[in-house]
C-alpha cells in the first residue's frame, strides 16, 4: 500500500522487463510459436509431420554446438571457432577408421579428444595468456580450418567407407509420419546433461557467477581461471560429439561442413536469450533459439523468398535480440 501511495510501483514494461531478467526463456518461446503460427498460416505443409521431422534433424547440429557456445557466452567469452573444431574432429574420426582401420568407437573417443584437445587451447590462451576470446578464437578459427584442410587434403570421406558406428545418428525411427534420428535424442541428452549441471552443480553456478562479474566471484572464492578453463574444454568435448551427429546427418565427412557454424551458434544462442556479457541465460532458450533460426529458414523457403532475404531476416533478428538484451540488462532490483 505504502509503495503504490508514494508512486513506486512498477510501471507495466517494468514488470515486463523485470519478468524477462528473471525467465529469458521466455522471449524466444514468443517468437517461436508466432512464427510457426505465421508460416504454418502462408503454408500449410510447414507443420505437417514429414516437415517438421526435417525441420528438427537440421537443427540438431547447430542446437549441440550452440550448447558449448552457451557455455563460454554465459561468462561473457565468445567462440568463433566452434565450427572448425567440429569439423576437425570429424575429419579425425572418418579418416583414421577409414584409412588406419580403428574401431568406430575408438575414432568416435579419439575425435572427441581432439575437439576437447583445441578447447584447451582456447582456454589456456584465454586464462594464461589473458587473451581477449574474440582475439584467441578467431585465430584459432584459422588454424583449425588449416589443419583440418591439410589433414583431409580437401577431400571428403563418404559414409559407405565408414563403420556403423559413425552412421549411427544418422539412424531412424518412425511414429506415424514423424521421423526422428538417433543424432536428435544424442542432442537432447547433451542438453539435459549439460542442463541439470548449470542448474544443479556448484560448477553451474560458479560459471554464472563468473560472467556476471569475475572480479566480485573471485573475491568470493571461485577460481575464475579455473572456471573458464573448464568451460573452454567442455565446449570442446560438446563439439566433438557434435561432429559425430554431424556424420550421421550428411552422411561422411567433410571439410566444407557446417560453413555457418559460428555466425548460426551466435545466432541461436543470442536470440534463445543469453547475454552477450555474460551471467544471464540458460539452455532452453538456446535450444528455442536454434528452432528459431532454422524455423526461419525453413518456412521463408516454402513461402518462396529468395536465401538473401532469408539471411536479411536472422540478421535482423539477431540485432533485436541483442537489443532487448541491452534493455533487459537495464533493470532495477
């Protein structure tokens, strides 16, 4: 009574505002369902069960590498090199089994390695070297893509020559007319895996208390350094299974793959509603956001519009997530 008598009770986009902070999920499930509603409405087949099938398969690549960007967002990093180190390990894991004969499970263990292996660099060059990680990430880009190119000469190892191991996510099941592949649920495990750690760990919680200001949690007793580290190395471990579900999806291997890897990671991870500073956001809105990204895709092209204008669309998307983020960082206890 008292506070709506002096004038203090919080206007309506305060409580929204507020209601953001508290529940980012929030914002991408809106536009989620408004643009399946939109595009459900300018066509049809946009929902049916044979077109939201593929719809969840392609986004099942982009949705497990933008848990490991999530990861390094949420204490305010940034990995630009997320799609060269997938299709490094990849690359590891086809070549190896096809040309040295290791078992697939090995090859799998052994690509893992080398993507967990290209996260610790970035983390010791970020911790160590206290390098910006836009800087480390983007030469590290470079020199990932360089050796995966070199290692693979360029060319591309097909699925007929490799165990059934690496196939495996590609395997399917189908309910009626829905289909759903061994590399979507892989997808939805690291997600709940990952999930229940941030939430329900002591690490999960240091890694929000370090993007949301490293200096004050490290004046309470968490390790920073240490926190990060461990974050850049299980990005990279995350990566690496991604590249096994990558295998699965285009069937083999190659050094081309996932070209956008790094702008769409950003892309779903920012507009799913975590900072970009860090401290705020979570994995259910990462997994919205990459719905969301591909769900543009996949419903401007039944509509008939042209890619560039489909690209024009997450560019802007990306710019008002961004900046409902700068307005949802503004709010007042």
């Amino acid at each position: 009574m008292t506070r709506a008598l002096s004038g203090d009770a919080p206007t309506l986009p305060q409580e929204v505002q507020r209601t953001l902070h508290a529940h980012p999920a929030i914002s991408p499930t809106l536009i989620l369902v408004a643009a399946w509603i939109t595009f459900t409405v300018i066509n049809p087949r946009f929902l049916q069960p044979g077109a939201l099938s593929l719809l969840v398969q392609q986004t099942a690549i982009v949705a497990i590498l933008a848990v490991g960007q999530t990861l390094i967002l949420l204490t305010a990093g940034i990995d630009l090199s997320v799609g060269a180190v997938c299709v490094l390990a990849a690359m590891v894991m086809a070549k190896i089994t096809s040309e040295q004969g290791v078992p697939g499970v090995l090859a799998i263990l052994i690509g893992i390695a080398v993507a967990m292996a290209a996260g610790l660099l970035n983390g010791i060059l970020v911790t160590r070297l206290k390098l910006p990680p836009f800087i480390v990430t983007l030469g590290t880009l470079s020199i990932f893509t360089a050796i995966a190119l070199l290692y693979s000469k360029g060319a591309t190892i097909e699925s007929g020559v490799l165990p059934g191991e690496l196939n495996s996510t590609g395997h399917t099941w189908s309910v009626g007319a829905f289909r759903i592949t061994a590399g979507v649920l892989l997808v939805l495990l690291v997600y709940v895996v990952v999930g229940v750690a941030l939430r329900k760990t002591a690490w999960g919680r240091h890694v929000y208390a370090v993007g949301d200001d490293a200096q004050a949690a490290g004046l309470a007793g968490v390790r920073v350094g240490r926190v990060l580290l461990s974050v850049y190395v299980v990005a990279g471990v995350i990566y690496g299974i991604g590249a096994w579900v990558m295998i699965g999806r285009v069937g083999g291997a190659s050094p081309n793959a996932v070209v956008d890897a790094n702008l769409e990671s950003i892309t779903a991870v920012v507009i799913g509603g975590t900072s970009l500073f860090g401290g705020r956001g979570g994995l259910l809105g990462t997994l919205l956001g990459a719905l969301i990204v591909q769900s543009f895709s996949v419903g401007l092209a039944l509509a008939g519009v042209d890619g560039q204008f489909r690209l024009l669309a997450v560019g802007i998307l990306v710019i008002l997530a961004v900046s409902v983020d700068q307005w949802i960082r503004q709010v007042k206890a």
